[in-house]
C-alpha cells in the first residue's frame, strides 16, 4: 500500500504516522518500519533564514513521488510506504517532509526510505524561494549534498 501526498497545509509527522499505522494494524508481515522526518532549517549557505516558499507543479510533483516511491516498493519488496510533503509557505522548525516505510526486514526498510529522500530531494520538482532575515529573497540553486 502507498500514500503520496502533497500538501500546502501544516501537518504533525508524528500525528500522520500514528493514523496511518494504526490502519495497517492487520499487517503483520512488517518487522521493521524506518521513517525520515525533514524540517525547515534558520539558516542555509551562512545567512538566518526566516521563511521559505515551496514552489512545485502540482500534477508532476505528485505523479513523480509517486513513481519514486513505487519503484522503491518493488526494489526493496516494502509492505507499505509513506510520503508527504509541504508546499507553499513555510517557516523555520515546521516539517517538510515525511518519508516511512514498513518492510519484512529492516535493511531494506532503512535503504528504501533513505533512497526515497534522496531521490526526491535530488529529482523532484521543487524550487525553493528563501527569505533571509535582513528582507530580501532568493531562490536555492543546489540541493545540499547526499
């Protein structure tokens, strides 16, 4: 089972992981569940950063994450998966993105979900407009590294 989201309200990681385990409570083939939770950062490139718009082409971003996400199912034999990521107007603390996989076995579990972020992070459509603390704004042109 998958669930890709993409959404410009706030959401609790915690809040939608527990809601969603709690719907998988008849799995019991999942001995291993790994779960990423990425959160805007203060600052970026040596400058405070006092909020960010997230930018995205709502029908591609969501088709890719979910084809992302598919092929790791099949890659690493997942009993379920999990994304959801924020869009629009963000501040500093609140969660981006959340990433959870739930497998037979926790090597996959953990290489699944790692390999889940990067490629969304490295593949998505996303562009990101940051507003430094002194005003002014610019657009992020690099991802940070792997």
């Amino acid at each position: 089972m998958i669930h890709v989201e993409v959404r410009e309200a706030a959401f609790d990681p915690w809040q939608m992981l527990s809601q969603w385990q709690s719907t998988q409570a008849a799995n019991t083939r999942s001995g291993a569940t790994a779960v990423f939770v990425g959160t805007m950062r203060d600052f970026n490139e040596g400058d405070d950063v006092t909020g960010m718009f997230l930018e995205h082409y709502p029908g591609m971003t969501q088709r890719q994450l979910t084809e992302l996400t598919q092929q790791a199912m099949v890659k690493w034999s997942l009993d379920a998966a999990l994304v959801v990521h924020r869009v629009g107007e963000l501040t500093p603390a609140e969660p981006i993105v959340l990433v959870a996989v739930w497998s037979a076995h926790r090597a996959a579990a953990f290489a699944a979900c790692r390999e889940i972020m990067e490629t969304l992070k490295h593949a998505a459509p996303f562009w990101k407009r940051e507003t430094l603390a002194d005003g002014s704004v610019r657009w992020v042109e690099k991802n940070t590294p792997k």
